[in-house]
C-alpha cells in the first residue's frame, strides 16, 4: 500500500533518478516513453513514482492509458501529483515556469470543451500558501489538452488564446479524469517547457524540452517534497 503516486511528465524523470532506495515494481524499455514505476519512501510517505505514460496519440487503449492510474488504485494511493510539460499561451508566462493546473479544456477526445476544477478551492489555496511559503514561484492556470503528437499550429494558437488557455499539452486530462471519478485526489503541475507565439520561426526541439525541465527541476523538485510532507493536510 502508498499513500501518494507521483507521474513525471517529460524531462521531469530526473527525480526517480534520486530516489532513496526505490524498489522497481515495473519497467517497460521497449515503450515509447521507457516506462518504469518505483515504490519508496519520500520524507516517511509511502510512495509510487511513475517515469513515463502511455499518451492518447498512441492509441494505447484504455488498459494502457490508465496504466498508472489504475496502479495507483491498486495500491490504495490516496494523493495522487501528476506532472506534465506544456506549452506556455498566456504571455505572462515564460520557459521553466511551474503552473498548478486549476481548471482544463479537454479536447482529447474532440469533444465539446469541458471545464473542470480540483473541487474544493480550500486545495488550490493551501498548494499556492506552501508555495509562497517556500519562496517557490508558481503560477495557476488552465491547461487545454489536445491529441498530439504534433505541436501547435499558428492557427491553433490563436483558437487555444481565444479559448482561456494558459498553457497547452497532450496529456494528463484522462489521468485526471480517470483518478478523480475513483475517489483519488489529484494535484497537477505543468512545467512550462516552450512558448507558444503566433510569429513565425519558431521550433521546438524534444532537446528544448528537456533543457526547460532541467531548469525547473530544483524548483519542481522542492514543491513535490513539501507536497508530500503536507500531504495529510492537503487531503481534508
């Protein structure tokens, strides 16, 4: 049994990198993302930590899809912190930024937008006080989830402004959905790994991504720590 998981989006990997003695429960080096799920102890919380996913764009089904999530359950996983990296739309944002997801626009599925929020506002509140406490710089915002694989069109970026999004990826909704409707409570957090500008010349490399997560790690890293320290207080 664990108490919290905890999904690394893209070149956030380096922290089960420095995990305290993990036991590996399961590891997949033949995935698209190199899938590997630890147990451990984090500040004496039990944990799941999860390196890679199975996105929409790969038609997984929903067995893979849900792959973390559903282990999660299985190991009793009261919190669960999912973390992603996105593209920033809000011009206030820039590359490394932290942004806790508090509400998100889901067209994965091409479906009419749908808008959701965490629940209890008391949540987002106390994340956002720990933060500040810590002298950790996180944004808030709404994340809009597309299929993927390919990045943004200038086209799409002008919709994604028009929409209310503030930042933009292809993940983490389903995770979301799927953990929320099974009683688990979800907290997440994108690293905003590139900027979304409707001018043209602008690229953004898999290697971009990575370097923009490294850059957040430290401070990606601090939050996690003081998430799962006040854990028990943030599931009231």
């Amino acid at each position: 049994m664990a108490e919290i998981g905890i999904i690394l989006g893209s070149g956030l990997k380096k922290f089960a990198e420095n995990l305290d003695s993990p036991t590996l429960l399961y590891s997949d080096e033949n995935s698209f993302h190199k899938k590997k799920v630890c147990e451990t102890w984090i500040g004496g919380i039990k944990s799941l930590v999860f390196s890679g996913r199975n996105h929409y764009y790969e038609n997984p089904g929903n067995k893979k899809l849900f792959e973390n999530v559903q282990m999660c359950l299985d190991h009793s996983v009261k919190l669960l912190i999912i973390s992603n990296a996105a593209g920033g739309v809000n011009s206030t944002l820039k590359i490394s930024d932290l942004m806790l997801i508090t509400s998100f626009i889901d067209m994965i599925n091409a479906r009419p937008v749908e808008y959701f929020s965490h629940g209890k506002d008391s949540l987002i509140r106390r994340i956002i006080e720990i933060a500040i406490e810590n002298k950790i710089n996180l944004k808030r915002g709404v994340y809009y989830a597309m299929k993927g694989p390919n990045y943004e069109s200038k086209a799409e970026i002008k919709l994604l402004r028009k929409s209310g999004a503030d930042a933009v990826g292809m993940s983490t909704v389903p995770e979301i959905k799927f953990a929320e409707s099974n009683g688990i409570k979800v907290i997440a957090i994108s690293c905003i790994t590139n900027l979304l500008r409707n001018v043209s010349g602008l690229y953004t490399s898999h290697d971009d991504v990575e370097k923009a997560a490294d850059n957040a790690f430290e401070n990606f890293a601090k939050l996690l720590l003081l998430l799962v320290k006040n854990h028990y207080e943030l599931l009231k």
